[in-house]
C-alpha cells in the first residue's frame, strides 16, 4: 500500500518521527497521521497496532503563517483581509535577520484589529491573536502554549517554519492550517506535509502575488498545498473554514473530528463502496477514526457540512473521488527516519544478512507503504555503505510498494527538495546525489537503479518472495485488526529463513509469536522463525466475480445429475473455490500438468497442443 504512514516531547510519541517537542532540532516529516497521539485506551486486545487517540491540542484552529523574503508584505496583505472574529490563532514564523532586533511586531499591528504579540516562552494561545517570532529564536507549539526555542548553531540547514509546523501538526491535528507565503529555498514543505498528513488544511501563494515563488513552489510541486491563492483570496478562505461546524471552535469541551464527524453508517458504507468501485481498494477494514478524520477534512475544503450531502458530490464528482482516495493514503516519509532504527540495522541486522550470502548472493528488500520512496533510499544507501566497508561482492536488490500512483511515480524520479539537508550528512549528499538546478537533490542512478517501485495492495496483492528484510513500519497503525492479522502469515511466507521483520514502535507483531522471534524490542526489529505450519495466506483475487467455473480444466468423466455424490454443498464449495481461491496448477514430479485451479491465464499459459490430452498431462510454458 498503501499503504504505508509512516514517524515523526515531553511524552513518548508512537516512533513515527523524532519530536521537535524535545529538542531544538527540526523534526523529520513521515508518513502517518499523528506523530504525538497517546494510544487510545480502550483499543482491542488483538489490534497490533492501536489506534491513536486524539490530539489533546487547543480546541480552536490555530494558523501557521511562514514566509521569506518579499514574506512580509504577503503577511501584511493577508491580516489587513482577515476577519478579527475567526476563532482562530494566528503564529507568524517569518525568516528574520538573527543580528538584529525585529520591530516585526509593531509594524504588523498596523494591519489588523486583532491584538499581537510578540512571543514569549510558555506563552499561552488565545483565539483572535496574532503572534510573532522574535528574531534569532524558533518556536514550537506544544502542551497549548508556544515555547520558544534557541535556534541551533550547529544545523546545516535553519527550517524554523517547517520546524513550527511540524509542532503544529502535532499538536493540533486537524485542527491545524499552515500557510506558505513568499520566499526562497523550501522552507515550510515538509512541515505542510506533516500538517496534512494529519487531516490539517495547508494553502500556498500564488505565484501571481508571490516576490518569490520558490517557496511556495516546493511546496506545490511537493502535492502537499490544498490551494493556492493571493493573501486576499486566503483570507476570505480562512474565514469561511472558520465557520465550518468541523472547524468552529466549540464552547464546551473539545470534540473530536471523528465525534464530529454525522454518525452515518450507511453513508461511510457508501463512501467505502465508490471507493472501491474506482480504485479497487476496500477501505473498509481500515480504522474508521482515522478514515473519518480524512472524509471530514474533505467536506471542509468541498464546503459541505453533512456527510450525506458528500456522498451525493462523490457520485457525481470523479475528481473529488480521486482527490479523496489520495487523501486516504499516507504519502508522507523522510531519510533516515529515526537514525537510531538505522544504527541498529548496521549492526545488528545488515552484518548478518551479508554475511549469510556466499558468492553472488542478492540481498532482497522489501518496503511496503513505501510513498514517495524516502524509506527505500535510505534502506540502499545503508545497504552500499555495510556492503563496501564489508568489501563483499553482493548485489541488492530493493522493492518499494505502495497503493498512490503518484507517490510511486515521485519515488521512481528521486527528485527531493533541499530541505533533505537537514536529515542527510553531507558526506552521503556528496556520494549519493547531484544538486540540480533550483537546489532540489536527486539521487544517483547507482542508487535508482538498485530500487524496483510499483503499485501493490499487501493485503490482497501476492507479496514479493525470497526476502531478507522487510521494513514495514507504520503501516499496520492503519488497518483494522483483521487487515493487521492477515500480513503476518504473508510476511513469513515472503522471508527468507532468518529473514528479519521491522515494524514502527508502536506496532508489535501479536499473536504471530510463531512465526517470528523478537530481535531488537525498542526498535520492533524481529526474526523469521522455521516452521512446520503453512501459514494460511489469503488474497483477493481481482475481477472475481468476472472469473468463471470453467476456467477450471480438469479432465472428470461426465455424471449425471442423478448420480449420488452430487447435492447442494458440493456444487457450492465448488463455485467458491473456483471464483475465490488463489489460483493455481497440480503438478507431478515431471511438471506434467494434473488439474487448473482458477484464472492461471494472468501468470501461464498453455503449451500448444495439436490432440486431446486425455491423461490430463499437458506442459505449460511461461
């Protein structure tokens, strides 16, 4: 998939990605939802990966505004339009000379009505403010106050608009916006990433309005911005998502979105439907909570407030339909996610594996929920690295999966924005990318050509066979127990003996306890066990209903309807077996063909026969 996610404090967040809440460093953007979200408490004893619960953040909307250079008069322009009864807080993060004193503060309180402020640490967030960076500081948001933060000496690259909207996203949820106004470089494109991919609502400015585009232009081309407008047009925007009943702020206790969110079985049945019926993919066996916070987050940029009414727009709207089944994945990833999960993989797991290959071993990767391929690349970078220090010659070989066509068609150009510096060392951007022109990083053709992308389902799709590792992290925090279940028989069966397993650190491997043994318990790393049992696996098959009876072949002599044997049951197994089992041949010793099971067309074909093969014998080629 998907699938795939996947993360990114005072409390211990789910491993997705390491906190710009405990350290001065600017946090790295992954692909899941929540980064910060303690795990529900009531969440069932057989889910491998419990839900997060909700965010505990402010219970109004709180605004994220970046900006660089020509960013101020955006601003100015974007305050001097804005309504000063939104309910929402307004956090102005804009790129400022460390050297001097900012009077940013003064000046922006001539454009709007609204009180602002300049920061303080530990400064509370009210609704109906304006607050302000000071200079040579960073900002974060955590525990509802905004903590200022020294700005770090020794970081290659200063990101304090993705570092504030990554604290952002993660205290906020959906209850956060960020927006990219004027400025170089590509500061704010993965801190939009990070507030998207946790149902929050991201804009950019246009390039007509924009002193400079660069900005807002990484952020574009990163499919991270929901729109892109003038600060006059945005203004007006906020203002009409500010009245949305997803979004108003509410005057009792906080809810939810998925409490928010109409109860309408019926309606999420359909949503589910429409999606399957245009993508192939059944979302219902996900987590709802999660799928709910997607759908709503959709009704507010569609400016509709009944699920009912959606589900009509769904129908008529292929656009909103795709947008939708986007939204729904996890698209979101970053290099060397938790550098102590690679540290431990070059020492303990990736010796062994080299190790293990005689002569001209491959060692075979697998990365499901893969993205937009950030995971993938680092798993081969580490890789090149073992195997040269190691002087070995083994070839690798490294697939990476994941349910969007476009996060795969991103991963298979390897074209990454600048902001990458701030999570590769220099001395892996010098061996392993070229700069292109605009600043963005590519990844070398050595690196390219040793990683497979495509799309795959791994819940119903055959997986990949004859691996040594498989790096699947953040990807069952998504799916419903059942869909958890299912992957760890297919797993097992795509290892390698002593293959190993990597999961997120909030996911554990369950009742699977016989098929896999715990290598690393922090770092969820497991091994493949050796087994007698044949894992029950099981896949969908596409198109079953189009598959029929016949294209069993077996050679049977006729009987009729009479004969005993023949009753209802039997006729029924041999339906299902035929339209939903995986399909398959028997063969003998010799590879001489005894009996077809379901649709082989799509992996064999028959060999050409010139007579009737009564003794059911005929060869098959590929």
């Amino acid at each position: 998939m998907l699938m795939s996610r996947k993360s990114r404090s005072s409390g211990k967040r789910s491993g997705r990605r390491r906190s710009a809440l405990a350290t001065s460093q600017n946090a790295t953007a992954v692909k899941t939802f929540n980064p910060a979200r303690k795990t529900a408490a009531a969440a069932p004893a057989d889910d491998l990966a419990p839900d997060p619960a909700p965010n505990e953040g402010l219970p109004f909307p709180v605004v994220g505004v970046g900006a660089s250079a020509g960013g101020f008069e955006a601003v100015m322009n974007l305050l001097k339009h804005l309504p000063v009864d939104t309910g929402m807080a307004f956090v102005v993060v804009l790129h400022l000379d460390p050297r001097h004193k900012s009077k940013l503060t003064e000046l922006v309180a001539r454009a709007t009505a609204m009180p602002v402020h300049e920061i303080k640490d530990d400064m509370p967030v009210e609704p109906n403010r304006v607050y302000i960076l000071p200079a040579n500081l960073d900002v974060i948001i955590a525990q509802k106050k905004l903590k200022l933060v020294r700005r770090p000496e020794s970081e290659r690259l200063h990101m304090p608009i993705d570092h504030f909207f990554q604290s952002l996203a993660a205290e906020q949820g959906s209850r956060a916006i960020g927006v990219v106004l004027s400025g170089t470089g590509s500061d704010g494109t993965v801190g939009l990433l990070a507030i998207k991919a946790e149902a929050g609502i991201t804009f950019a400015e246009d390039e007509a309005s924009a002193k400079y585009f660069d900005m807002p232009r990484s952020a574009i081309d990163a499919g991270c911005v929901d729109a892109v407008m003038p600060p006059g047009a945005l203004a007006e925007e906020l203002a009409r998502i500010a009245r949305h009943p997803f979004v108003r702020p509410s005057r009792a206790r906080a809810k939810t979105p998925e409490q928010e969110f109409p109860e309408s079985i019926d309606a999420l049945g359909k949503i589910f439907f429409l999606l399957k019926q245009s993508s192939g993919v059944d979302f219902s066996l996900y987590k709802h909570t999660t799928l709910k916070r997607r759908i709503s987050r959709r009704m507010v940029l569609q400016r509709i407030e009944r699920v009912d009414d959606y589900v009509t727009m769904l129908r008529s709207n292929p656009e909103e339909l795709r947008s939708l089944f986007h939204d729904l994945l996890i698209n979101v990833t970053g290099f060397f996610r938790d550098h102590s999960v690679y540290a431990t993989l070059k020492k303990k797991v990736v010796p062994r594996i080299i190790k293990s290959k005689s002569g001209q071993g491959e060692i075979r990767v697998w990365v499901p929920g893969c993205a937009t391929g950030e995971e993938v690349y680092s798993l081969a970078i580490c890789l090149m690295e073992e195997v040269t220090r190691a002087k070995r010659n083994v070839k690798f070989q490294i697939f990476g999966t994941d349910l969007s066509e476009v996060a795969i068609t991103k991963a298979r150009t390897g074209i990454f924005s600048s902001s990458i510096a701030k999570d590769v060392s220099p001395e892996r951007l010098r061996r392993f990318f070229s700069r292109l022109s605009g600043g963005s990083y590519q990844i070398s053709r050595m690196i390219r050509d040793m990683c497979t992308f495509a799309r795959q389902n791994i819940c119903e799709d055959p997986p990949f066979s004859r691996l040594d590792l498989i790096s699947c992290r953040n990807v069952l925090i998504y799916l419903g127990p059942e869909l958890q279940r299912k992957c760890m028989p297919i797993f097992h069966y795509a290892l390698n003996p002593g293959g190993y397993l990597l999961l997120g650190t909030s996911e554990t491997i369950g009742t699977a306890a016989d098929l896999f043994t715990l290598v690393d318990k922090k770092h969820k790393m497991y091994c493949r066990k050796a087994t007698t049992l044949t894992p029950n696996l099981e896949f969908t098959p596409k198109g079953a209903a189009s598959i029929k009876p016949e294209l069993i072949w077996r050679e049977t002599p006729a009987r009729s309807e009479s004969e005993p044997g023949l009753n209802i049951q039997k006729q029924a197994d041999r339906i299902l077996l035929a339209q939903y089992s995986p399909a398959g041949v028997i063969v003998d010793r010799h590879l001489r063909v005894h009996e077809f099971r379901g649709n082989t067309g799509r992996y064999l074909e028959h060999a050409p026969r010139t007579a009737r093969c009564s003794d059911s014998t005929a060869r098959l080629r590929k």
